[in-house]
C-alpha cells in the first residue's frame, strides 16, 4: 500500500503539534511506524490520504455504532447546522436528547450535557465530593478515566496507600487524595475503606474496563461493590464512557443488573459529535449548579448539532432487536478467530463482551487485571497489526485498545477479516 501522502503530512504534523497529534495514541508509537491519515469514512470503511480503503474496527474508538456517516445522521447535523451551530442557550433538542436517555435507563433521572467523557467524569467525582461532604475516591489500576489531574494517579508503595502522580504537572497534593487499587481484588477494598473511614466520597470504576485491554470483572465483584457503598456512605460511579449504550442501552448497569450511584458516558450519545454526560437520581443532581453548590457550566454543552446527531443515533440504537444483531456479529466474527488460533496452537485469544472486542496474546481462560496482559504480547500485536494494515484492516494502533463491530460491519467484511486474521496470526506467529 501506498503511504505517502501519510507520511508527508505526519512529518508536516510533527511542525504544528506535539508529537505530531493531538491525542498520543494516534502517534503509532506503540506499533511503529507512521500514523494513517484519514481522508473520509463511510459505513464500515475508512479511507486515507493514499487512498488506501481499509475495513473499520477501531470506529474512533467506540462511538461510531452505526458506522461512518449514517444516513439519519448526516440528515440530523445537516438540518440542525441550516438552524445554527452553536447559541449558548437552551434548545428543545437538549430536552429531546435527554427524554430519550432517561425514559429508557433505570438508574437515571437526570443528567447534564457537557463536550467529552473526561469532563463528564471529572464533573461526576466534583458533584460526589459536594454531595458527600467527603474529599477521597478509590480508582482501580486499569482504568482509564480521563485526563483531570486526581485521575492520572497510579497506586503507591502498599496496598492501600495513597496515589502518585502519574503525569507531569499533576500535583502530588491532587494525588493524593486518590486511592490507587488492584482490580478484582476484594480485600483491597475492605482494608482501603477501613484505613479510610468516612473520608471516600466515591469508588469510580469502569464496570467493563475497556482502556486496558478488556478486563471484565462480572457481576458479582460488581454487586460486591454496591455491598460496600451501601454499607460507608460512598457513591458508586460507573465511568460508561465506553460500555455505555455499547453492550445494551443501559450499558454495563443494565447488562449485570447493578445499579450506580453515578454515571458519565462518552461520544456515543453524540453521534460520534463532541459529547459527553453525567446523570444520577434527581436527589444528587440537584447538588448541581444552579441548583445546587457544585459549579460545573460549559457554553458549548448540550452544543445542538452534537445534539441533534445524538437523537438520531440514539433512536436506532433502541430499535427492536438492535443490540441482539450486534452481539450476533460479534460473536460471530470472534468465534471464527478463535476457533482457528486454537486449532494452530497459538497463544491468542479474542475476548468480547457485546460489540467490543480485545486481542489477547494468552490462553488464559479470562482477563481480569491489568497485571495479567502479556508485556511480550504487545510486541506480536505490533507485527499482527502492520500485517493487518496490509490486508486491509484498521485497528486502534496499541495492544492495549479494544476494538468494535457497528451496524455497518457486513458478513462479507466480516468474513473478508476473519481471513485477514487468519493470514495475519500465521505471519505473527511463523515470523
């Protein structure tokens, strides 16, 4: 395939941004090499500046669930942009959006509009701490929520110690006031609450981490969460930026049947569109502004294009038989795979949950730490992927991503991959 065009804009890139992005994973650091740059996508295909067309799984990372370019959503944001693009003012389509979100979610009543998932979760973990009067949260090692300063921690010396910082620029101040602890790991949260009592405002996790591999966790480590909010006080958040309206509308709540305190979700309420949001019971949002004490504003939230494109994806996303069709695929596409990398013998496996999938270089039976994904494995994902890139397949470019089937995946392209697949394990593992 040709490269470039790519090439030639990436060293342009290197001139005007840092590193040449404007979001580190793009760099293609983790797998070499120089980043695609992507011209146009339509359904399940991408096209860049070569004018090389590959089929899509990284779908911007979650949000595309209808693939590239939907026809009602290409309606939507064309009428809304005739009506304007932005008013820093209230529109219907907020009240449209946000009726359709709660009227079809148990666990909310209401919730507030804002431009990303790190905005929605950094605005959830202020609104535990004003409603709890408590200043600490617990976040698990392998979960990603975000780039606000009290979640770029990483766990210190013990076992229930506090954070670290994890980024330059972060105050230590900030960290720590951030409990660091191994997930799936349920005397760690007893003595963590312990050594801390009545100072936790919330434990915030991702209940299908997904920034990290795919480390499920089940329902009952989840249910044994809500066991121990219940019994100190503390508000448990669920961070549905990526498994939210992913593995059901309801998302990770709804498919285990555990019931958050809080949750914040991600650009899939935007139709891919700038969008994030967090929403609780009426009693805690109403510690919001104006209502409440806790400030949080944006003149951009609730934007009525990013609105607009939400109502149109959510109200396919709630059609009859929707999310049963996706998992089919899924389902479907990772058997394939790993029936074929089990009868080579090789040390890789599929996982999935819903429509998200993760590549696994292990035979473990299920991954559920972050301490359980293979260092050596990220260097197979790196050949696997260029061998995938020349086949005509796109994924996220670090082992550690998850990738996604939309409505837009077709058997053909499914089956069109899962040959890719095949040629590309026997390459990795021949190699």
């Amino acid at each position: 395939m040709r490269r470039e065009a790519s090439e030639a804009l990436f060293e342009k890139s290197k001139s005007l941004f840092p590193g040449g992005v404007n979001s580190p994973v793009r760099a293609f650091r983790a797998v070499g090499g120089s980043p695609l740059f992507i011209e146009k996508g339509e359904g399940a295909e991408i096209t860049d500046a070569d004018g090389n067309t590959f089929l899509d799984f990284c779908c911007s990372y979650g949000p595309l669930i209808l693939g590239h370019a939907p026809e009602e959503v290409k309606k939507a944001v064309q009428e809304a942009c005739e009506r304007g693009t932005t008013f820093g003012a209230p529109t219907r389509l907020e009240n449209d959006l946000a009726e359709l979100i709660i009227s079809n979610h148990r666990f909310l009543e209401k919730i507030r509009f804002v431009n990303s998932g790190t905005e929605g979760t950094m605005s959830a973990i202020r609104l535990a701490r004003g409603y709890t009067g408590r200043d600490k949260i617990i976040k698990f090692e392998g979960c990603y929520h975000g780039h606000a300063d009290g979640l770029l921690v990483e766990a210190g010396s013990g076992l229930a110690t506090l954070g670290t910082s994890s980024s330059a620029g972060v105050p230590e101040n900030y960290a720590k006031e951030t409990i660091v602890l191994p997930l799936h790991d349920e005397d760690a949260v007893r003595k963590a609450v312990e050594k801390y009592k009545g100072e936790i405002a919330c434990i915030i996790i991702e209940p299908i981490p997904a920034n990290n591999g795919l480390l499920l966790q089940g329902k009952d480590y989840l249910s044994f969460l809500r066991e121990v909010c219940d019994q100190e006080g503390i508000l448990l958040f669920f961070d549905e930026v990526i498994s939210g309206f992913r593995v059901g509308f309801e998302g990770a709540a709804g498919y285990y049947d555990v019931k958050p305190d809080l949750l914040a979700f991600g650009k899939i309420i935007g139709g891919g569109l700038p969008v994030g949001a967090y929403g609780a019971s009426a009693k805690i949002m109403g510690h919001i502004a104006p209502d409440g004490p806790v400030y949080q504003a944006g003149t951009l939230s609730g934007n009525p294009v990013a609105m607009a494109a939400g109502i149109a994806q959510i109200k396919a996303c709630l059609k009859d038989g929707f999310y049963e069709e996706l998992a089919k695929k899924t389902t479907y596409f990772v058997d394939a795979i790993n029936h074929y990398s089990s009868s080579k013998g090789y040390a890789f496996k599929v996982f999935s949950v819903g429509s998200i999938f993760w590549l696994s270089f292990s035979d473990k039976a299920i991954v559920n730490r972050s301490t359980d994904i293979s260092p050596e494995g990220m260097d197979l994902f790196k050949t696997l992927h260029h061998e995938l890139l020349d086949q005509g397949i796109y994924l996220g470019p670090s082992g550690y991503e998850v990738g996604f089937i939309s409505r837009a995946h077709t058997e053909d392209q499914l089956n069109k991959a899962i040959e890719a697949f095949k040629n590309a394990l026997d390459k990795t593992f021949t190699a």
